[in-house]
C-alpha cells in the first residue's frame, strides 16, 4: 500500500492558505513563528511582506481587507510580536474588518512554565477577535484555518487568531487537506427574507406613510457591496440620506439625495434632517455616540427601521420600530421589489425637502468663503481648501487613506466620494498610526490605483517606520503630510471646552525632508494656496513614493461640531456660534 503523504503543521498551515486562495501574508518574524517562514520557499503562490512592526503589519492586512475583500494573514512571534498586534486586532473587531492572525507560541511542554516569550494570547485575543483558539494537535491544523477563516468572513465580519505552538510547527500528519464540511454550531445562519416576511411588511408601511423619512448609510452597505441597491432604493422613495463616518464612498457625494456625514462633525443638513425626520431607515450601521450625541433626545419623532447583519445591534442604543437582523443587499433587492407595487407620494415632502435645500445652501457658502481665503489667521494653510482641492483635483474617483485626527474629518467632509469603496480610516478605536501602514495595504490590493494617504505631524510619527516597508517594496503612493505643530483635534477640545489651556498638545517634528531622503521617497513642502495643485500633480506624476508636507494653520477648528452630550441640533455651526454659545 503507498505511503500517504506528509507534511509538517508548518507546511499545513500554508498549504491551507493556498487552497483557500490566499495570496498575500504579511507580519514579522520572530523564535516560534520561525518554521512556518522556513517553509515558504516551498510555496511559490504566497508572498510574504516583512514589515517593520507588528502592529504596522496589523494596518497593512486592514487596508489591504478593506480594499481587496480578501484576507492577508498576519504572522506574528510569541510574546511581544502577538501583543503587539492587540490594536490592529481591536480596531479591525470595531471596524468590522476580517483579519486572519497567527501567533506562534511556546513548545506545549513549556506552556504555562512562563518560558521566554510566553504569553497568555488566547486571554488578551477573547475580548478582541470574534474567535481564538490554540490548536493541540498537529492532525487539527487545516481544520482550525479553515474554520477561523470562516468565522472572520461570516456575517458580521472581524478578525480571529490562531495561537500555534512551536512543537506542533515541527510535527508531521497525514491530514493536510482542508475538510469538505465544518462543524461550527455557534455560527448563526443569517434569516432569509422575503417579500412575505412580516417585517417587511411593515417597513413598506412605514415608508408609504412617512412625510419626512431619512436614510443612514453605513458601513455595512460597503461590506455587503450594495450599493446599486441603496440608490435604486432611496430614489424609490425619494429620501435623502445621510452618511456614517464609515459609510463615505457608498454613494456618490454628488448625489442629488446625498447629505453627506452625519454625526459629531457632521453636515448641518444632515443633522437637522435627522432631527425632523418622521422616520429612520439605518442601514448596516450601529449607532454609536459620535453618530447620535446626546442619546436619549436623538430623531424622537421619528420610527426607526434598523436593518442589520448582527442581531446585537439592533435595539442596542436606539430602539426600533422594525428591526431586520438579515443580510443588506438581499433586504434591500425584496423592498425595492414591493416599491414597485406601490405608489410613494412625495409631494407631501415639499416643505421637509426644501428646508434640506437651504440648510445645503448654508453650509455651501460657509465653505465657499474658507476655500476662497485657504489661509488661516496666521497665513498658513486650512487643511479643509488642501483637501477641497484635492477632491477637484482627483474627482472623488482616488482611493483615499487617512489617519487619526483634524485631518481626517477635514477629509471626511471636504473630499467628495464618487466611487464606491474608495474610503479607508480607522473609525470605532480611532487608532493615530493607521494611515501609513493602511496605505500599503490598499496599495498592495489595487497596484496600478492611486493611492493618498493623508497624516499629520502627530500620527505620522506613531508608524513612521513602516516607510521601509515602503521603500522595500517600492510602492508608490501618496503621502499628504499636513503639518500644524499641535495634536490638533485635541487642541481643538482644548481650545473650545477647557478655556485654551493647550496642554501636552504642541509638537515639535522631525526634519521631513531628511526622512523622506533617508526612505527613497521624493519630497516637497507646500506653504502657499497657489502651490498646492502644482504639488498635487507632481506628487502623482513621479514615479515613486512621495512626501509632500504642507504647513497649516495651528488654529483651524472643525465646525460644524456637536460638543459631547448634546443633541444634533445644539451643533456648532461656525465660529461665531462657537463664541456665543461657550463664551470663547
């Protein structure tokens, strides 16, 4: 009889990945992690990408998640390569991002002995992955990867981690093929939905009914790349709609219908319309408090329709009048099947509509004057007329990456989005670091893209190092370094809500043309209006990586803004509305 084929767990651990069409691995290597890379010159099919941190290789497996759909495993060493991934995992659990992490662990006959670099990772992993697991033996290998694979990818998505020790790295098996079923009781199957479901039912009732509905998109209408059916959906029922911080880039800014971002710096027009909305219709989002400001006076006049993948979001904050726990894209194909039996009157909406017009009209000439002056008081430039312009520059059609801070919601709202998936930020954990090492990721996914990553002088700092990963792989991207000498979001709540006092928030920097030299990336500042297109087009013109910092206004503040504890309606409009409400 022939003798069945062997292989090492090292060597199952990756023959599983290539059977599940993965292709790309990033990470660092490290004492326990080192037999699974010994045996990668044995598959030709997988690259692996040496970053130069784990918690930078987290936000490249993130980006490149977001960008591609499909999951880059991280492999990490035992001890401080795993915990330093906890962020990465935790913002991709908030975030709902799949990640598929390998740790490896101590020898099994040294578990528990506190051995060099032995960590309890299934005890850090419980609260941060939808699933951990440390396999104990060798023979469980495919079909612990092919489960977690699974588990990240099923409904809700997020990140699980797999804990291998050494010993089973080294040990042989016969089992080395993926299993034809997996056995996974606790997954849920999603409920189907149909046209005869109670609950839809009842939305189409709602919706005939409601004189002033609102939609929220959310980040679940990316994930579940349903887009085409939101917009035939809202242009069904005629409603305007709003977008979470996450949602951006699931329809067109420039939608007719769209209000842009709602929520703490949200759009007036997006905040007011929620306010004196009759009805809610969420979709794919959670409800979180930088959406909502102050809970318990949040839409209450309105009904709420919540449709969600994770049954534990709906009812979680806001209470709903029609909870759809089911997947977006089918819900939404069943609705706008039952709208075409039915006749919406949207005439009743004149006045509802046109007040959304002539909030739109104030916000566009409050804008209108900051990018006409670009400048702030001290002649630096506003971060809100650089992003502006590069949104004209790019159309909204460039995949755009940002990091943590003024920044980012400068982009959020000034950058008009008018292809879909091409918004990738840190939300729920909103982690300073992410933007470098995301920008690989994205780069890594879509190749013959461009790709901007947008810093600050703070965040930049936080995963500088992952430059080398840039230059290793001779990646060219973008990188819009906007440099104020303050951690300006948090200067800004100083400013506003702790009388000035600036405390631990000034920042003094590097010498960024010496980084960019020391990394083999071109390098220019900016400090006029007039030089900013010019930079723009030389950055996407050269034929490698760049960094060109522009030197802004300390002083920007965000508005509109809606101070913590407050109600959508109490927002910050402008600065003056600043001084006359919080005496500043």
């Amino acid at each position: 009889m022939k003798n069945k084929k062997k292989l090492t767990g090292a060597e199952v651990l990756l023959k599983s990945f290539c059977d599940l069409d993965i292709d790309l691995l990033v990470g660092y290597t490290g004492g326990t992690i080192m037999p699974v890379l010994d045996k990668l010159d044995k598959f030709k099919d997988l690259k692996f990408i040496t970053c130069r941190h784990e918690q930078g290789a987290g936000f490249v497996a993130q980006g490149y998640a977001r960008a591609s759909g499909k999951v880059a495993p991280l492999l990490v060493t035992s001890g401080p390569g795993v915990t330093n991934t906890v962020t990465p995992i935790a913002d991709a659990l908030m975030d709902s991002v799949p990640m598929l992490v390998v740790s490896g662990q101590v020898s099994q006959e040294v578990v528990g002995s506190d051995a060099f670099q032995e960590t309890d990772v299934l005890g850090i992993m419980y609260p941060i992955t939808k699933y951990a697991i440390l396999p104990d033996k060798v023979e469980d290998i495919s079909n612990v990867v092919a489960k977690s694979l699974r588990i990240a990818l099923d409904g809700r998505q997020g990140p699980v981690c797999i804990d291998l020790p050494k010993n089973l790295q080294f040990e042989t098996t016969e089992i080395i093929d993926l299993p034809k079923t997996l056995d996974l009781p606790g997954l849920k199957a999603i409920p189907n939905i149909s046209s005869e479901s109670q609950c839809i039912k009842d939305a189409i009732k709602l919706i005939k009914e409601a004189k002033k509905p609102v939609v929220l998109i959310g980040h679940g209408v990316i994930i579940s790349n349903s887009s085409d059916e939101v917009l035939e959906f809202i242009e069904k029922i005629k409603a305007p709609s709003a977008l979470t911080m996450h949602g951006l880039s699931a329809i067109p800014s420039n939608h007719e219908l769209c209000l842009g971002m709602m929520g703490m710096h949200g759009e007036i027009e997006a905040n007011s319309a929620i306010e004196e909305a009759d009805l809610i219709i969420a979709l794919g989002m959670r409800f979180d408090d930088r959406v909502t400001g102050k809970l318990s006076e949040y839409a209450k006049n309105a009904k709420v329709i919540h449709i969600e993948i994770d049954p534990s979001e709906i009812d979680k904050n806001v209470l709903t009048s029609i909870g759809i726990n089911a997947d977006l894209k089918e819900t939404l194909r069943v609705l706008n099947s039952e709208l075409d039996k039915i006749e919406i009157d949207v005439s009743k909406r004149g006045k509802f509509l046109q007040k959304i017009r002539e909030n739109k009209q104030l916000s566009n000439s409050f804008y209108e004057h900051i990018f006409e002056k670009g400048t702030g008081d001290s002649s630096r430039l506003l971060m809100s007329k650089i992003i502006h312009e590069l949104s004209v520059f790019t159309e909204g059609k460039d995949n755009i990456v940002t990091d943590v801070g003024q920044h980012q919601m400068q982009t959020a709202k000034f950058y008009k989005f008018n292809r879909f998936n091409s918004w990738f930020s840190s939300g729920g954990l909103g982690t300073m670091g992410f933007g470098i090492p995301a920008g690989i990721g994205v780069k890594l996914a879509r190749s013959d893209e461009e790709v901007w990553v947008i810093v600050g002088d703070g965040g930049v700092q936080m995963n500088i190092q992952e430059l080398g990963t840039v230059l290793q792989e001779d990646l060219n991207i973008n990188i819009l370094l906007f440099n104020n000498s303050y951690l300006g979001m948090v200067r800004q709540w100083q400013d506003l809500f702790f009388e000035g006092r600036r405390a631990q928030t000034d920042m003094i920097s590097p010498d960024f043309s010496s980084i960019a030299k020391a990394y083999g990336l071109s390098y220019r500042k900016v400090e006029t209006v007039d030089d900013i297109i010019t930079a723009l087009k030389w950055s996407k013109e050269e034929t490698k990586g760049t960094i060109v910092e522009f030197i802004c206004e300390p002083d920007e503040i965000i508005y509109p803004m809606v101070p913590p504890g407050n109600t959508l309606s109490q927002m910050l409009k402008n600065h003056d509305d600043a001084q006359s409400k919080l005496n500043i």
